[in-house]
C-alpha cells in the first residue's frame, strides 16, 4: 500500500512517469478501477477538489462515497478521525482526505489499512495540487521543467500553493523566481530559494516571465491588499509564457483574458483530473 | 454542443420525436453513456429534480457528481457563477443548472464548454419539467396533444410551471384552457391564451375537463389561499381524465384519490425520468 | 416484493441462509444489480449506515441516489413522508430509509411500490445492524450460534441495539446473559430474556464471557456515566472470546486494545458490509 501524503514522498522518476501517463491518457476513459471505491472524506469543503476527484475516478470506471459535508460529517465527529478512517477503510477501496488541521492525514495513514490520498490539510500540503500545477508547466513547455523564470504575485506568505510548487520547481536546475507582493504578505525568508528576486511591482518582472503564478489574496485573513492584474500588464508577458491560479479567482485576472491563449487556469483544472486518473489507478488498481 | 436553456428552443417535430423516444424505452436501461459524467448543480435546493436526473443519468450508464447543497456549494461561492461552471466543464460532460435568479443559465451557457440543462433560474423557464407534463399529456391521450378541455387551479399567478405548460399547449390546435383561482391568483392578463375562461369556483368547470393541472398555493408567498379538492368534486371528472399536479403537494388533493386511475401526480416523474433519460442521451452521447 | 423493517420478519432459515452466502462473497464483487439504483433517504444522519449501503450497493454493481442531508432534504418537508417514498420509488429499486420517528418506516412501506429497508426508526428496530451483529458471533464461532455466554455492557436501557440483539440471541438454545449497567440504564425488566445475570460490575462476568458487546453511553440523553474498560480488564477476557461495539465509541475500549485479536469491532462493519451486499442483491435483483 502507497499513501499520497507529501510531495517530498514522491521521486523525480516517479512525477515523470506519472505525468507522462497523464499526457497518454487526457481525456480517455478506462474501466481500470471498475467496482473500486474511493471515499471522498472531506472535513471541510472544497467542491473543486472533492469533484475533480470524483469525476477522476469515474472515469476509470470507479464510484465515490462522497463525505462532503462539514454539518452532515459531524454526526459521527463525536468519534476521533483515527476511528472514522478505519471505518471508511472498511468499505472503501481508497480514501482522499481533507482536514482543517495539519497533521491529520498523517495521523490517518497511520492507521489506515488502504491508501490515504492528502487532499489538503490546515497549513500542510496538498501534493495533487502541487502535481497539477507542476504538470501544467512541463505540459506547456515541451515536457520540461527547467530553466524557466517563474513569477509568482498575491500572498506568497499564507499559502500552501505557492509554498509547495517553489519547492518542487527548485528540485530543477536554472528556474528562477520573482515573488511580487506588498511586505506583509512576502514569501516567507527562511524557504526562500537560490535563485529568488523580491519587488512590490510586478511590472519589474512580468516582461521576463515564463510562468506567471497568480494567487488570490485569501480575505477571510483580515487581508485589504486585493488587486487586479490588468489586460495591458498581462499583454506585457512574453507570447509563449503562460498563466496560471490554482482558482478560485476573485478580481486578480479580468475575464477578458480567459480566451488569450496563454490563460491556462481553467485548462489547469482539466489536467488535474488527468494527473489524477493516473494517480488513482496507479495507488488503487 | 447544444444547450437546453428554454421550451421555446425546442421545435415540435423534436419533441415529438422525443416523446416517441420515451414511450419506446420506458424504464429500459442501456449503456449508452457509460464513463459519461453529468454534473448536477443545483443552487438551491430540489430533491425531486436532481434525483430524477441522477437516476436517469445512472440509467443510461452514466455517472453524477451531486453538488445539491447550498451550504456547502457556497464554499466556491466567492467565485463567479461563469468561473465555477467553467470549472465544472473541465471534468464533467453535461451540467444540470438550478439557480435562484433568473437569466443565471443563460449566462452559464455563455461561457460553458459542455451543454447546460436548466433545470429552473428563478422566475424563469424549467423546461424538462414542461416537457414532462407535456408528455404525460400526450402518453395518456393516444399521443395526442390537441383538441383538449385544459382546466388549471392553484396560483396561477406566480408559478412558472403553469405559464410553461401553457405556452407549450397554445402550440397545437383546438387547446381550450379554464383558470381556477382567487383573484389575487390569477393567470396573467399579458400571457393569457386565446382560448381562456377564468373563474373563481371548481365547480362551473370540473365536469368539462380532459386535463386537470393541481397546483399548491405556495405558502412561502404570503399567500393564505390554501384549498383542498374534495373526493366528491374530484368525481365530477369525466371517467376518461387525468389528474396532474407537479408535487409537492399540500393538501390540495385527497391522498384517498391516490388510486384513483385518473390519478397521474406520481407517473408523471416516472414519464419524467423516461423523458430525461432521452435528453441527455441525446445531449450527451 | 419483499420490505425489511425487523428482524422478526425473518425467519431463522432465511438468516443462516443470508450469512452463509455473506461467508461465500466476502470482499468480492459482482455486477448483480447493475443499472439498479438504491435510494439512501436518511432523514437523520448516519455515515457510518449509509455509507455502507452505498458501499455494499456499488459492489454489486449498482448506484446510489444519496439524500444524507437532513438541511437539505428538509426541501421536501413540507410533503408528507409518504409522498417522497412514493416519489423516489418512481425513480430507484429499492429505499433505505432512516428517520427519527418510530414507526415511519411501516408507513412507508404501506405506499412504496418498491421494497423499503429500515435503516433505524427513532426507538424502533435497525435489522440490518442486529444481522451484522449476529453474523459477527456466527462468523467467529465456527458458523454457531448458541450455547453462548454474552456480556453487554453500557447504556442497556435506551439502545435499540442491544434490544434487537438479544432478541435475536434469544431465538437459539443456551445463550447466556450478563447485563453491565449502573442501575439508571439497566436493561428493561419488561424485555429480560430468561437467562439473564444483571451486576453493576464487570469484573464479576468479564473471566466468563464469550461474547463482549460494548456500547458508549449516550451523553445526549443527559446521563454523565462514561466508562472505560482498561486493558488489565480486558485481558481478563478468555482467549477465543470477541469483542464488539457498534460505534461510534467515546471511551469505553481503549485503542490500545484495536490490535487485539479479540478485538472485532472494526471487522464489524465489514462483515456489515458483506451482509448488506447479499440482502440487496436478494431484495433487488
């Protein structure tokens, strides 16, 4: 049995080979995991996620007992979470688990007796959106990850995002980072990479970027440092680089650019649910 | 791609065509959209509607990511109706779309790379359920759809069923409609067909009807005119007749009447799920 | 059509024959019921019950209509329970439904034209909890029943599965009762099977027990007495003897004890599962 607990628990050959099947496989279907179930136990909810997994495992001919709801999940919170996996891993296949506190999906698969997916957990990791985001780059720039100046805008202090997708570009040799942010919300020092160059104005940067990064500026965090990229910076960007933001989005981008073809957030969404057909078949089957 | 936003879309020879489809298949299962995932969507709440396209999807093969509740959808609810249906789109094949505010598909349909079905936007249209009563018309008339005495009570005034259901009959020939209801209720002048007689009292008509349509009086309006149809009034209606009404029901019919062969209240989701299993058949496939 | 609303429906051939082919199927698939659709109506939340059905369903080959939310289903509220039952049987194969209400399954069953499980009617009966608990003492007592000594310790006035099960135990020759409570939720005198010992005490029977059944006492009900049973008391237990709980549990077993070959609470619900695979595919296909 293989838990998916950190991005840290998965080989370079390893990403490789799964996003080379990813790219085999897009949008076919498969009977691979027929009769097979995946519990969706979802602590708190992220219907993007729950559903790309949902859909993802459908397509290789599975079904999902979705758990998604915080109110209706509770009924059995009176027992500790170590006891609801256990249970679930009874009478499913597969269990992919988001939580609220860091932690707990480790103190999951600790007692679990089938694979436990992390599906995000409080301040930790979320390692099928790290491996969606890294996907998309290498997708987009002919299967290679190197090399690239990466410029990431928003809070780059409170996100997991980010966070994981720095550290899984700086395993490859020549990336190059901006991070644009106000101060309060800079990458934090002590994971800062090599290659890294801080600024407040992404017009600094944005003209000498491959990937342009864009995360929202979560404002349930008491945050007021919104802002909106306009159409005239993003047409700044080179024509081969591409955008991308893990959603949801709430002013950074306008809608006029979802057509532009390096706009990439929605086509993100699609090669998540390839990466994690690959993923399922590849943990469950 | 060919989205379902209203009624009107729908040219008689299609529906025709779909109707046939219905009565040739009944409660038949087939494969034909195996591995296919629908998304059901629904704003606000409607039980009966989302389960009748969950199990007509499942009845074709297919597979449905149920996001049914308010609550919990709210979590994406920060995000653009247009970004979460696109969203959506990138792992789903067909969404059916329930919205509290009308012209909310439309806009949905704008922006969507798979088909939308509305399944209700406010004020506006709910075009599967229109079809369903049509059917049940039809089915129970020797596929017939014309040349009948239509007799409506409840709230005409503010249900959008009635208006739908009216519209779509004004189509064919010889359509005779009676209007029972409190003034307060009554069906809009602006809309009213050609061939329409209102009145307060059940009675004056109930004799002279093929098609009774029941409606509750929705309470959550204010209203106040609750009404209940007596076993003996009911008998009033020819022996040929039907009896519609789209649930929920408060009290406006007998439940002793529930066996009464005239009664069609609960074959019209079973038509209704015939029906929609062809839609989507059609949309999808 | 066959309901399932008690265990005493049942007769003792139908139960043995039911848990022989449960030992027969085990963990294995079938695509039985393929294209049936399963109604989870659960008018009161209960993950751990639905989500075995749903389960027990899929690998059958089946799906699942899941309305788990009470908030949501309340939608339907304002109709009667038997109009929904009759309006999901337009559209499924088969209804299990929970509700707080003693008695509303029988009602159900009365208009259902497809069979009704009972999945717990407020202080009536949960059969397909009492088959799984039996089946957990057969399964693990050479495929017999009797001659059993049982410990049923905690809450043993208000549970309703405690009731259902000694009922059940009572139907075979030479089984054994020690009742564990404080006197406040003793097990009630009016139902007392004739082999029964009452004490307040565990260490009197634990040494001469075959059969623990442990309940949590259910803080809801107002009562403060919580327990624990300490490792030393457990291994007080003789080797062959098994260990049950139908959880969620607080306090009473330590985890340290899960590992326990005695222990079996968790295979519980996987013989549930094994149990509810074979009463589907009986009731449905």
């Amino acid at each position: 049995m293989q838990h998916l607990l950190s991005v840290d628990d998965m080989k370079e050959n390893y990403i490789f080979d799964l996003w080379s099947k990813a790219i085999d496989q897009k949008d076919n279907y498969s009977n691979a995991l027929k009769n097979k179930i995946l519990t969706n136990l979802f602590y708190e909810p992220s219907t993007r996620t729950s559903s790309s997994f949902y859909s993802a495992m459908v397509r290789q001919g599975g079904s999902v007992i979705p758990i998604n709801n915080v109110k209706f999940s509770s009924a059995i919170k009176g027992e500790s979470l170590e006891d609801t996996v256990m249970t679930m891993a009874t009478m499913s296949d597969c269990i992919v688990l988001r939580h609220p506190v860091t932690g707990s999906v480790a103190k999951a698969a600790n007692v679990s007796k089938v694979p436990i997916i992390n599906a995000g957990d409080g301040e930790g990791e979320h390692p099928t959106q790290t491996l969606l985001d890294g996907f998309t780059i290498f997708y987009n720039n002919n299967e290679k990850i190197d090399n690239l100046r990466i410029t990431m805008i928003g809070d780059l202090r409170n996100g997991r995002t980010v966070k994981s997708l720095v550290k899984l570009l700086s395993r490859y040799s020549g990336n190059h980072f901006n991070f644009v942010s106000p101060k309060e919300l800079s990458f934090p020092k002590e994971s800062l990479p090599k290659n890294a160059f801080e600024t407040t104005k992404i017009n600094n940067v944005i003209s000498e970027t491959d990937v342009l990064y864009v995360t929202r500026v979560q404002t349930e965090r008491g945050s007021d440092h919104k802002y909106s990229l306009s159409l005239e910076q993003l047409n700044l960007l080179p024509k081969k680089s591409i955008v991308m933001h893990p959603l949801p989005r709430v002013s950074e981008i306008p809608r006029e650019f979802d057509n532009d073809p390096r706009a990439k957030y929605f086509d993100q969404m699609r090669y998540g649910l390839w990466c994690r057909m690959v993923l399922l078949k590849d943990i469950i089957a």
